[in-house]
C-alpha cells in the first residue's frame, strides 16, 4: 500500500512532512457471501473427515496405549483398562505371527503390483491402437469387473478353485490335463492375485487410456511419417505421457496391496493354506474379534497405518523426480 508525502512549511521557516495513509478499502459484501457459501460447501465434507477419518486415528492411537488388568478382585473380577504405554507396540513387533503375516504381504505386493500395472498399461495402448476394434465395448468390458465387490468376486472365483465342483477342474480332467489346485501351498498366492486383478485391471486402465487421449496426435502423426511403428510410437512417445497417470495409479495399487483382507478372508473358508494371520489386517480382525483384544489389534493398525503413509510419501517423491525427467 503506498503513501502519499505532502510537506508544509512553517512560520518558523522549518518544513514538515506528513504522511497521508489511502483509506482501507472496505471488503465487499458479495465477496463475504461467496466465501461463506464456499465454506458451508465445504462443511459437510469436512465434517466426515473428522468424523470418519480424525476422531477414529485418535481413538485408536489412545486403545493402543492402555492395556487390561485384573482388578483388586481377582481373577474373577471385573477386567480394568490402565496405561500401558507403549506396551502393545513393543508386543505387536516381539509376535512371530506379525512378521509372517508381513512377508506374506511383500511377496504378494512384490507379484501383484507389477502384473497390475504392466497389464493395465498393456490395455490402455492396445485399445489406443487405430486399427483397435469395438473400443467401446472392450473399455466396458475390461472395466466391469471393478463393480464387482471383492467379497463376491472372491467367492465365485473360489469356487472355481475348488476341484471337487469347478468346471473348469472337471473339464480339464476331462482332457487329461492336471491342474494345480490353487488352495493349497503357495499357490494360493496365484488364487489370491488372479482375484485381486480380474477386479483391479479396469480402474488402472481406464485412468491410464484417459491420459493417452489428451496426447496431442501430431506427435503421433509426425512418428508414423517418419517410418515409426505403433511399438516405438508407444516406447518413446505414449509411454512418457502417462508417466504421471501410471505412477498415480501404481500409488493406488501399493496402498490397495496393503489393506488386502477380502479376498483371503473369503478363499480361508474353501482352505486350511490361508490362517487367520495370513495378512496383517487378518491378524488385527482376529486380535479384535477374536481374542477380544482392541488394545493390541489398535497398536498393530497404527503400525500398518505409518508404515502405508511413509510408502505412499516415498512413491510420490519418486514420482517427482521421474516427472523432473521426463519433462526436461
């Protein structure tokens, strides 16, 4: 804000200067009730963010700390909570179970993410493709799995898993061809991961195909004019434009491979391969349903929650600096 001088002199012969401040422009009234109509847009989402989202992470960062006693009466008497501190964490990180839970989870993130990322790029260019024919069609037909909720998914894929009532199984022996039995063993890794992408494929390509359609077609147009086919097109050309979109999409991929719980929790009811702490969000289900133990079962999902929050910072920093490349 500039100031206005203005300089007097006196009788005595001495100047003065005095300084003369702009009045303060009054805000205007329309310009209030735009902010205030924004606000009350806002607070309804705000409001189930803390609801749903703050007050439940305090509640469970207070469970984690407090533990259960017996009381002055006994081992028949009433169970009290009391400070424990960070008792519960230090139980959480001494169990064998949750670290075999965790390894159970980093071979299954370290399969399935890749395979969800590469086969959705794979359909996103091949839809784009010129000569791709029914795009409609095939853009719904990949998408509509993702509909499907994973617990129903999961239990009509684990049918088909089990030999004794899969056609599949029946139609192969038929041909005498043995399949493996895809509930037993490690190979209930493969059952879990064909689940998981039958219904994740779509999303990932949807997203990825809708970057590539605000590609401007001159670059593609000068390639083929200069003798490029569809696969270098799509190596030095499409690829780098979805870098964003890709990465964003892999982000949703590895926070999904964390939370994963459905889909075993379903296939456990067909097979003994998959136990209640096969993954650790199956492990804090069991602590707090189970065993009736919430103090434990909170400890553990802060755990988990910190654990997905430093992964997601470090995929998107990983994000910046691929964007920093590409865009140089």
């Amino acid at each position: 804000m500039s100031a206005l001088l203005q300089e007097s002199e006196r009788a005595g012969g001495e100047a003065t200067r005095t300084v003369v401040l702009p009045p303060k422009r009054a805000r205007k009234p329309h310009l209030q009730r735009h902010t205030l109509f924004a606000y009350g847009l806002m607070a309804p989402a705000l409001v189930m963010f803390v609801v749903v989202f703050i007050i439940p992470i305090i509640y469970s960062g207070w469970l984690s700390m407090r533990g259960r006693g017996e009381s002055s009466g006994g081992a028949f008497g009433p169970r009290e909570e009391t400070f424990v501190g960070l008792a519960n964490y230090v139980s959480v990180f001494e169990d064998d179970t949750f670290w075999v839970s965790l390894g159970n989870l980093g071979i299954y993130s370290a399969i399935m993410v890749p395979l969800l990322m590469g086969t959705s790029i794979l359909f996103a260019l091949l839809l784009d493709l010129p000569r791709a024919k029914a795009k409609s069609f095939s853009r719904t037909a990949i998408f509509l799995p993702y509909g499907v909720p994973s617990v129903i998914a999961a239990l009509m894929w684990g049918f088909l898993y089990v030999p004794d009532i899969s056609p599949v199984y029946q139609l192969a022996s038929g041909l005498g061809v043995e399949l493996p039995n895809l509930l037993s063993g490690d190979w209930v890794y493969v059952g879990i991961i064909n689940v998981v992408l039958w219904g994740g494929i779509g999303f990932n390509t949807v997203i990825i195909y809708t970057a590539l359609q605000s590609l401007d077609r001159s670059q593609i147009d000068a390639a083929r004019i200069d003798g490029c086919g569809e696969g270098r097109i799509a190596w030095y050309i499409k690829l780098p434009h979805v870098v964003p979109a890709t990465i964003v999409t892999g982000l949703f991929s590895v926070i999904g491979a964390l939370q994963i719980y459905s889909e075993p929790a379903m296939l456990s009811t067909l097979t003994n391969a998959i136990d209640s702490t096969f993954f650790p969000l199956m492990r804090v289900y069991r602590d707090a349903f189970a065993h009736d133990d919430l103090n434990s079962a909170a400890a553990a999902s802060i755990v988990l929650a910190i654990g997905t929050v430093l992964l997601s910072l470090l995929v998107l920093g990983g994000r910046q600096l691929v964007t920093r490349k590409v865009t140089r």
